[in-house]
C-alpha cells in the first residue's frame, strides 16, 4: 500500500489502475490510505476520481427510471461534483479562521473529492442516502486527521461548522425556489 499511495503525485496521470487502486484503499483501509497518501497528489487526479464517481452516480441514479443523460442526469452529475467544491470550500474557510492557513486548499480538497467519489458509488441506492451520508463525513474526518495532521477535535469542529453552515445556506435558499 505504501508503494501504491507514494506514487500518487501531481506528475502521475490519471488512469483507471489510479481509480481502482484509490477505491480499494479507502474501502479496505481508510486510515492507513490518508495516512500514506502523498501531500503532494494535487488537485487534477482526485478530481478525476471524483468524476468518474460522479458519472457512475449519475448512471446508476438515473437506472429504470426512463431518463436519459439530459437535463436530469446533468443535474444529478453538477450536483455531485459541485458539492464537493461547495463543502471543501466552507471547510476550508471555516478551517483557516480557526487554525489558519496550515494546509493548501489542494490537500483539503483532496480529501473531501475522494472521501465523496467512494461513498458517491453507493449514494444512488434508494435510502442508502443514510448510510453514505454519514460514511462520507466519517471519511472526511478520518482524511483530515490522518491526511492534513488536524487534531480530531479540530476535524469534528470543521464538519460539524461545515455542515451547519451548508443547512443554513441552503435553507435560505428555499424561498427562492
């Protein structure tokens, strides 16, 4: 594994051997994956990963239901990935005002892309919403502290700020709507 996860950086191109390798490590060892990730992955493979997720998301979402790969599945592909950049972003920011600028926002990043794009192959499940919720937010956790170094009371502050503060963004939203 170690092997595996150092050669993880920014000049290795993406590939499905990187995607496999990526999926098996947090699923079989989530803690031992952050903790030998390479500090300097970058942004462009885990972003691939991402959607790659995204697209079998969309795909599997998108099964029986009679659709097609047109306005809903792009709604359903934006919306996972753009989430991930919605949520590392608040975290981000909530993270420097807290301990400031101690990790690059392409470490953060990082972990929020490939904690998402693994729970993101389950969250198509009717009602699975419940588990891979939860799991995703545990991974995030688990790649702060193993990943950037963050005490694990700083990673809970950063989730549970993190996800307070998207509720309310979206909250407000509704009026809109």
């Amino acid at each position: 594994m170690v092997a595996e996860n150092r050669i993880m950086d920014e000049k290795e191109s993406f590939t499905l051997g990187f995607y496999f390798r990526t999926l098996s490590g947090v699923l079989a060892e989530p803690r031992r994956f952050y903790s030998e990730l390479h500090p300097g992955t970058g942004m462009f493979q885990p972003l691939m990963f991402l959607i790659v997720s995204s697209l079998l998301f969309t795909g599997g979402s998108l099964m029986g239901t009679g659709e097609t790969l047109s306005i809903a599945g792009g709604i359903l592909f934006v919306n996972a990935v753009g989430m991930v950049f919605i949520a590392s972003a608040v975290g981000y920011m909530i993270l420097v005002m807290m301990a400031g600028r101690r990790v690059s926002y392409e470490r953060f990043f990082t972990v929020y892309a490939l904690s998402a794009g693994v729970t993101l192959l389950a969250s198509w499940v009717p009602f699975f919403l419940w588990i891979t919720e939860p799991w995703k937010w545990w991974l995030i956790g688990t790649g702060m502290t193993r990943h950037l170094g963050l005490a694990r009371k700083q990673a809970l502050i950063v989730i549970g700020l993190s996800i307070g503060v998207m509720f309310l963004f979206f909250r407000s939203l509704l009026p809109l709507l």
